[in-house]
C-alpha cells in the first residue's frame, strides 16, 4: 500500500497517543450497579442457541496439545490451519505452548480436539457442539467455518490469565442469519491494512462474518486498478480535512482477503456509483459529462457528483473496474453502492444501475446495492442493503419491502440504530448524529426479523453495522465508535430471537469489559452497563 503526500503512519500513531478522554470525552460515569455474577456459560457473547453446565471441567496444563487429525483431504489442512490459529489465540492467556498435533481420534487423550462430521444434525454450515469434561474439550462441526465458531467460543471460556479450567458442560450453536457484517469506510479517511486486520480479528473472535469495504467515495479512492491507475494514484492522494490520504496495492487487497478469509470473514468490496465518484472524475476528465477533470474533495457534503451516464466509455470504466475486482475477490459478492445519487436524474440512475448490475453478473457475482436500486430494476438475486432510519419515507420503506417479496435478500444496516459512526449521546466527540442518538441500548433492542414493514424475516439475509470515517481518522476512534456497538451487531446476527433481552445482554456485555481491555481495545463504557 502507498501512502501519498507524508508518512501516514506517524500521523496514526500520533493520533493514537492522545488521550481516550481527550479524544472522546468523558465517559459518562456508573451508577454504582455491581455486575451479576454469572457462571461461565451465562457470560457468553453472542448468546448460545443452548448452552449447559455440567459435569467436571478440563483443566489446562503443560501437556494440553490441540488435535486436528480428524479430518480427510483438503478439510484436514483447513481445520490445521484452525487449529494453529486458536493455539495462538489461547497462549496469551493460557501461558503454556498448547501445540498443534495431527493425532487420530482418541477419547481419552488429554486437550482440545477439533472434529468435521458432515452428520452433524442441525449444525448447518456454521453451527457447532462444544463440549467438556475432565478429558478434554471436543469442538464438532460440520464445516471448518463451524470450528473456528467454536474455537472463539471456548476463547470466552478460558480464564483471562494463567492456565486455568474450562468448566464441564455442553455448547449447541448455530447462527440465526447467514450474513453478519461490518462496513469499514476507508474511502473518507485512509486506514492500512494493518488497522483493517485488527479490526478483523476484533470482529471475528464474536462471529461476524463479513467485512464490507467502502473503497471509493467522493474523497479517496483507495485501490489499484491497473487499467486506470491515476484512480489510486491521484485519486487516493487525499481523503476529508485535506489529509495525505493512501490506496492499497492489489497485493495489499490480497493480503487483507486471505487474512480476514483465514478467519471465516468474506470481504464484500464496494465501487459507490453513479454518485459518490469525485474522486474518480479528479482523476480522469473523460468521466465527466464536459470532459473536464474535477478538483480532488476534502468536504463532507453528498450528492453533487455523477458519473456520465450518457457515456459508453463510462461503462468501459466500470467493466473494467469491476473486472479487476472482481477478481481479486473470492467472495460472491460486488456492492455497487447507488445511494445519494441525487445529480443523476431518476430515469439515467436505472439504465446506469441496469448496466451495472449485468456487469456485475457478467463476472460471476451476485450484486448488493444500497436500498436506493429498489426504486429502480433490481436484477435476479441483487440483495439490498437497508439504512433508513425511523423517519425515512414511507415509499421508500414500501418499495424495499416490495423487492424482499419479489424474492430479493435484505440487510438491514438501519442507521438509527446501526450506523456506528452515530454518537452515543451529546457528549461524544467523534461521530455525527443526522440519524439522532444511538446509545448502546438503542443499537441492541431491536429485532431485524420483525423491523420493517412487510419484510418477512425470511427475506432478511442479516445485518451489517456501518462505519462511516468523515469524522473517524485514527484507530482509537474507529473502535471506540464500534465497540461495545458491534458486539450487539453480532449477537442480533447470530443469536435466536428468544435470547435477545436487554437485562441479559448488558450483564453479559459487561463481562466482556476485561477481555476488550487485554486486547487494548478502546471502547465506550456505557453508563447503563455494569461494567466489570
């Protein structure tokens, strides 16, 4: 990745220096609530379909060992590749070596051993048991997606510190929806691939299962294409406020892909068009309607750009485009964005969005869109992606729910109660706050399989929590507007509609407070958690 004008990275650390109450603002202060004190199995995030204490626990020594030879095939390398990533993730606070063996079956071998049965009833795809007893901890799943789940579940389990007991019991799991997410804009302030991936890791350890990347917007545009290159070379050399902005390379894609890939996360990358595309139009002057080029956009303002629908070399730009990303991706899905594309007149922005959406299928992959396309031609299977908020139209509401019975999938991101970059309250330094307030009880208590109108929760897809950067620069503030937010993402994505409570929740949320603070995560302590 190259990072334009100046060092970016002294920039972040620097950021990263100052103060949390500085940056952020006082947290508001407890009440004076003390936590609940809840067995291990009543702490875990996101809530279990069905979880049981029972039984003596294993208790961690210098022999425990990690079996993964439980498998044929290409499966056994996979669940290898699982294995070696929880040991690491379980050395820190276990403190022993803990490694990886490919040993056959045995029930009386003492550790953790990771099991594939295609059998596995009600398991699904990324479903799992887990269960413990004196001899050990056996992880069973029907795909390796399904033992990583399984192995971040037993991560809440061991003790933060020294070797410690899992206690005996018995953990059936499997998600409510198919598509967890989180977007991460790194199109109006830069961000490495570095801070991606530990934001991936930071999403990953609590199932979210997608990572949705906004690569280009009016101000930045943030990846290499090699038939255009002035898009990241000049494009990417500025971002909001004026900054020095930075684009990754395609090895730099790559790299973040097979990382959060590694960890059963799909990356989901996003060209925003036909509005949201200065960057691009500073670039390149053919891709304005008067062939003149534009200047590069250090504002906030939306709106005011389109690309030249008229064009064809508009549509050469965009095969090309998405060609290339298309095949730097191995996920099944393109975002095409289409939201605010208010300089494009109604009937240009449906031939533009029907040029698009072939293209898109043209290259193998399925389309999502803002909800924005449904006021347009939706092609087969596009899935829309949702983020109005209590006061958005009711036409706009109504045209949505008239895809969804069509047979399109929803993901509902609603940004009154999603959108991280939202402030929790008056108080909060960073973030905006268009959509009202989103404290942390407001992000979780709601349900997406009742939450629009006429979408049944069958044509719902999942969730994804949006992080927009216009007001986001560094790292701390990035999780700091995430967490503990994203944690409700995950359980509102992952959890049966019977575990959603808020009284529950915030007690176990709570109980999260010391594994966020031993990875140094920044977080938002809010006031009506009992924070541990």
């Amino acid at each position: 990745m190259r990072v334009l004008r100046r060092t970016l990275g002294t920039l972040l650390v620097l950021g990263a220096a100052v103060s949390c109450t500085a940056a952020h603002g006082d947290d508001a202060k407890p009440r004076g609530e003390r936590p609940a004190a809840l067995a291990p199995y009543e702490r875990l995030l996101p809530a279990p379909a069905s979880a049981r204490a029972a039984g003596p626990g294993y208790a961690f020594g210098a022999g425990t060992v990690i079996r993964t030879g439980l498998a044929d095939g290409a499966a056994a390398d996979e669940v290898r590749q699982v294995g070696e990533l929880l040991a690491e993730q379980l050395r820190g606070p276990s403190g022993l070596p803990l490694p990886v063996v490919d040993a056959a079956d045995d029930k009386d071998a003492d550790g953790i051993r990771l099991r594939l049965d295609e059998d596995a009833a009600g398991l699904g795809r990324e479903g799992y048991r887990l269960e413990t007893a004196a001899s050990g901890v056996t992880l069973t799943a029907r795909t390796p997606a399904g033992l990583f789940h399984a192995g971040q579940t037993l991560r809440q389990l061991v003790p933060l510190s020294g070797p410690g007991t899992v206690p005996g019991g018995t953990v059936t799991d499997a998600p409510r929806f198919a598509y967890r997410g989180a977007m991460l804009d790194i199109a109006r302030h830069f961000f490495t691939v570095e801070q991606v991936k530990r934001y991936v890791d930071q999403l990953a350890q609590y199932k979210v299962n997608a990572l949705h990347l906004h690569l280009t917007d009016d101000q930045g545009w943030r990846i290499a294409i090699d038939a255009w290159p002035r898009l990241a070379e000049y494009g990417g050399g500025s971002e909001v406020g004026g900054g020095p902005g930075g684009y990754w390379t395609k090895e730099d894609y790559r790299e973040l892909v097979a990382y959060a890939g590694a960890r059963y996360v799909d990356v989901v990358p996003e060209i925003d068009m036909p509005g949201h595309v200065n960057a691009a139009q500073a670039s390149y002057a053919e891709l304005n309607c008067d062939g003149k080029a534009r200047e590069r956009y250090t504002g906030i303002k939306v709106g005011f750009s389109s690309l030249c629908v008229g064009k064809e070399r508009t549509y050469e730009f965009v095969d090309e485009v998405l060609g290339e990303l298309a095949r730097l991706t191995p996920g099944r899905y393109l975002h095409i964005g289409g939201d605010e594309a208010l300089s494009t007149p109604a009937a240009d922005y449906a031939a533009f969005m029907d040029r698009a959406q072939k293209t898109v299928g043209r290259y193998g992959k399925t389309v999502v869109a803002w909800h924005q396309l449904a006021t347009a031609r939706p092609a087969k299977g596009a899935v829309l992606q949702y983020w109005g908020h209590d006061r958005t139209a009711a036409a706009d509401k109504a045209a949505v729910a008239a895809a969804a019975k069509a047979g399109h999938p929803v993901i509902l991101s609603p940004a009154d109660r999603l959108y991280l970059d939202m402030k929790y309250d008056r108080a909060t330094k960073p973030g905006l706050a268009w959509a009202g307030y989103v404290p942390v009880q407001r992000a979780y208590a709601w349900n997406p399989g009742s939450y629009l109108p006429g979408v049944a929760e069958s044509s719902v897809l999942g969730v994804e929590a949006p992080l927009w950067t216009e007001t986001i620069g560094t790292r701390g503030d990035l999780e700091y507007m995430a967490f503990p937010r994203v944690l409700g993402l995950s359980e509102l994505g992952w959890s049966p509609a019977s575990a959603l409570d808020w009284t529950s929740y915030r007690q176990r949320l709570s109980a999260q407070g010391p594994r966020l603070d031993a990875q140094d995560i920044t977080f938002y302590r809010a006031p009506d958690v009992p924070w541990s």
